[in-house]
C-alpha cells in the first residue's frame, strides 16, 4: 500500500514510524515531511495548506490511504477534496473539523448538548468585549475564535491585560482573521489531561491519557509553547474519571456532531480540566495532539494502520484497540530562544535508538549527509519504562545522547505528574 501523510512535525513523524509496522505497507509519502522524516518516509515539498498541490499529488503518485494530521488542512476541507478523488482518508470532513476551526462553534455546541465546559460569551467587537471586561473577575481567559498555530488562547490577570489582548487579536490582527471575532471564558481551575479518542462517529475509543507542559521554563514558568514535553498515562486521570468523562463528554460529543449532520471520523482530542465540580471541557482539537502523539502511539499495541482503515470504514466497533500498561515520556529538545527569537541551522547527532526508545524529528532539514536543526522545536525523545518514574529517568538518558549546538530542554518534565501519583 502506499500511504500519504500530510504535515512535517513530530507528530507526524510518530504517525509514520507507527503505520511503517504494517507489513502491508510499501511506500509512505509525506507531504512536507522534514529531514527527519527523511529517513522514514519519501518528502516532497508540498505545503500541508495547498490542497490543488496534494490533490495533484495524489493523482500522479497513486496513494492508497491518506492521513491528515494538521489543523489548518481538515479545517479547510482536505479530506473532502481527497475522498472526491476517491482517496480514503483518516481524519474529519470539514463540517466536522469545525469543532477546532471555530471557538465559537464549539461552545456554543457544548451548550447545545449540555457538555461541561467553562462559563464564556462571544464577541464580534472590541469595544462590546471591552465594556464587558471591565466588569469581569480575574483571572480570565481570552481566546481566538480561529486557528491560531495553539497561542490563541491567553490567560489575563486584569483588565490592563485584557486591553492589550484584545487590541492584539481583533485590532492589531496578528492571528490575522482568526481573531475577528474572540471568546471570554471564566478561568478553570484543577489539573489538565489530554484525552486522544479513535472515532468513526458512532463507537469511540478513547486512546492513553497524557499530561503535556506547555510552559518554556521550568516549573511551568515563561511563555506558552506548543509543548515542551508529554507523559502517559496522566495520573490524574483515574478510571472513575475516565467513566464520567464517557458518560459526560466523549458520547454526548460524537452523538451530537451526528445529530447536527457533522459526523466525526478521525482523531478527535479532548483538552480536560479536571475541576472541584468535575471534569469540564478546555477544547477540542480535530487531530492528533502535538506532543500528546508521541507518547501515546509507542503505546498502541494494536496495528495503527488498521485502526485507521476501520475509523474511516465505519467499522471501528469490530476492533479490538489495545495499549501497553507501560508508561511513557516525552522530552522535547528545542532552539535556545524557542518560542521567540532563535538560531537554526546547526548540525545534530543522534544515537542509535534502543528497544523502548525513538527520536521524532519535528524542526529538521537535511544538508548533504547532514541534519540541521530548522525551527524552534526540534525533536522530542521519547522513552517507555514499567513505571512513571523510569520513563521519565529513560527519556533523559536517550536526549542526554543527543547533541546539537544551541540546545534547550526543559528538566521537570513528568514532576507534576509524579507529584499527582504520590497523592
């Protein structure tokens, strides 16, 4: 079979590296793949938002099966287009991806359906979300309505703050149109789980939990990130959490996206609060979690590729979908600078993996024989262990062996989590 992957981080590295195991599997494309990916997949420098190009793409080179992993593609209606063509693919329709697309749309779903989520009103105009911060209670969260590469939501401390982030997002535009229209929502408090699910609209399986650490700095300090690092299972996520959170949020979520004529099939990613009156839902990606992925599929015992074929068939309901009980971390290795200014372009070496071990390369491109880091998160080294605490130990020793000139990790990540399993 000859496999299509769109997208070009460690996301969607871990997705290659998982479907690869597939026998059945001869030739994996991706599109635009890294020079990481490299080594694991055939890259063409097609943009994951050209969708004339792909589409063109997958005429000319046969595919069989096509994963679209990023946001910007499904919400754009990339599976849409390639299903016309008569391209399977795994992940939403448009009408479904919206539930991402749009923060508008998936609030006032969750009150449509009564999903818990936190308190929040919509606005089209900075002056109306004006008057109405200046009465609000601090904390409070503003956010995009639209996509905004996951920095669309900021946490403000008082109304000066407020000001500056609604003259940034709907005056100033800089998540362009994605903040022409914005959301305020009262502040949640407990601690967060990622809740990755398979779904093909009518069963959802939902996959191992993780705890991703979104902060620069250690001790969750500094600027939001697009994750520093990831464990699995989260702790915090005990299995009578996990039966509310069917009952309360995962059903109530696919049934109501099929009851408005959005059926969702793909990977549809829960961002939880845990909170005093239960959990409540932060928001809902379309897709795989970046770096939630790289933790969770080591884990799937079961083969992904099939996984896929049965979410996109309909026929997830027939499979048996199974994970280790080993846990894993995640240690991603960035830019000195990342997220703002940063240097690229220096060499990296690698070790040899071990059984347990692997290295998604995100921010990578290759010169001659060379790999050079090319953006801000460069790599995520990952590691399994029988426990917590050794996947953590695991995950440290293999970046340990990794070497690049500028190279910035965080040192805590899995301490909350350890912290969360003592209690």
């Amino acid at each position: 079979m000859k496999i299509l992957v769109i997208g070009g981080g460690g996301r969607e590295h871990a997705v290659i590296k998982t479907i690869k195991k597939n026998p059945e599997v001869t030739t994996v494309y991706a599109l635009p793949g890294n020079g990481g990916i490299a080594a694991d997949a055939q890259c063409f420098p097609v943009k994951a938002t050209d969708l004339d190009g792909i589409c063109a793409f997958v005429k000319e080179h046969s595919v069989d099966f096509a994963v679209v992993t990023p946001d910007d593609p499904l919400v754009l209606g990339l599976v849409d287009r390639l299903e016309a063509l008569g391209v399977p693919c795994f992940g939403p329709k448009k009408d479904a991806a919206i539930i991402e697309g749009s923060k508008i749309f998936s609030k006032n779903f969750m009150k449509r359906h009564h999903i818990p989520t936190a308190a929040y009103e919509t606005f089209e105009s900075a002056e109306d979300a004006l008057n109405y911060l200046k009465n609000s209670r601090y904390p409070t969260v503003i956010k995009a309505d639209g996509l905004a590469l996951g920095k669309g939501a900021v946490i403000v401390g008082s109304f000066k703050e407020a000001e500056e982030t609604v003259k940034s997002m709907m005056v100033d535009k800089v998540f362009g149109t994605s903040g022409t229209k914005i959301v305020v929502e009262e502040f949640m408090e407990g601690p967060e789980v990622s809740v990755l699910s398979f779904t093909d609209g009518e069963t959802i399986v939902p996959m191992v939990s993780s705890m991703d650490h979104k902060r620069a700095q250690n001790g969750d300090m500094g600027l939001n990130t697009g994750g520093m690092g990831t464990v699995a299972p989260n702790p915090c996520y005990t299995k009578e959490i996990a039966k509310e959170c069917m009952e309360k949020i995962f059903l109530p979520t696919i049934r109501g996206l099929k009851e408005e004529g959005r059926t969702f099939q793909g990977c549809l990613y829960f961002g939880l609060m845990l909170t005093k009156e239960g959990p409540k839902v932060v928001e809902y990606n379309c897709r795989f979690g970046d770096p939630e992925t790289q933790v969770v599929l080591p884990l799937l015992k079961s083969d992904l590729l099939s996984v896929m074929r049965a979410v996109r068939d309909g026929k997830l309901g027939e499979m048996n979908v199974e994970f280790s009980e080993k846990y894993a971390c995640c240690v991603v290795m960035a830019s000195k600078g990342y997220p703002q200014k940063y240097d690229t372009g220096y060499e990296i070496s690698l070790p040899k993996t071990g059984e347990g071990e692997q290295i998604y390369i995100a921010g990578a491109k290759k010169e001659g024989d060379l790999l050079k880091t090319s953006g801000g998160r460069v790599l995520g080294a990952v590691a399994l262990g029988d426990t917590l605490y050794e996947a953590i130990q695991n995950a440290y020793a293999l970046s340990d062996k990794i070497h690049f000139a500028n190279a910035y990790r965080r040192d805590d990540i899995g301490a909350r989590a350890l912290k969360a399993e003592e209690k």
